[in-house]
C-alpha cells in the first residue's frame, strides 16, 4: 500500500528552525573568521592583465608615472570636450576636473616625498 501524504519531519518545525539559525549563524563566523584570519586580498592573475607593473618598482617612480599617466587622460578628456556640446561636454569635461584633482594628490603626494 503507497501512502499518500509522507511521514512527518524527524523534528519539529521550531527545532528545525532552530538548527537552521544555528547553521547560518555558524556560516556567518566561519565568512568572518575567513576574511580577517586569511588573506583576502584577492590574486593577481599576470597572464591576465593588460599591463603588468613590476613588483621592484620604487613608490616615487610609480607616482611620477600616475601623474603623467594623469595628465594624459586629462588631456584627452579636454580635447574630447571641446569637439561636444550640451549634456555629453559636461560629462566630459567633469571627467577631466576630476583626472586634474587626482592628479593634484599625486603631485603633492609626490613633492611630500624625501628623495634620495
């Protein structure tokens, strides 16, 4: 004989529940514990990358290359804005103040540097 309706769950509905609250709160610390006991910093995949900056290369010299890298996109931006007009120039143009203010902290990241 097949029974229609299955046999009840082993527990009740409010021990389930609470064994469920239990495993996510144990999900919950293991994330935690994950997180700030291992590295989180996600890998860098080289072979992936456009561009690969070598690990030897010394903090005033990756400045000095932002900041030109900067003034670049600066340029860029200006030159791309002056050929646009209503809304798209504005954008445009808004990029490149905010390029120019990047490139501000850089360069007087830069000037707060004791060279050798």
């Amino acid at each position: 004989m097949k029974k229609i309706v299955p046999d009840p769950p082993a527990l009740s509905l409010q021990e389930a529940a609470q064994c469920e609250a239990l495993s996510l709160d144990r999900a919950a610390t293991e994330r935690a514990l994950n997180y700030y006991l291992q590295d989180h910093k996600p890998p860098r995949h080289v072979d992936l990358a456009t561009y690969a900056i070598p690990d030897s290369v010394n903090l005033e010299a990756a400045l000095a290359q932002a900041s030109d890298l900067l003034r670049c996109a600066g340029a860029s931006a200006s030159e791309a804005g002056n050929g646009l007009s209503g809304h798209a120039r504005s954008l445009v143009l808004s990029s490149m103040h905010l390029v120019e203010l990047a490139k501000a902290y850089v360069d007087k990241s830069l000037d707060g540097l004791t060279t050798h």
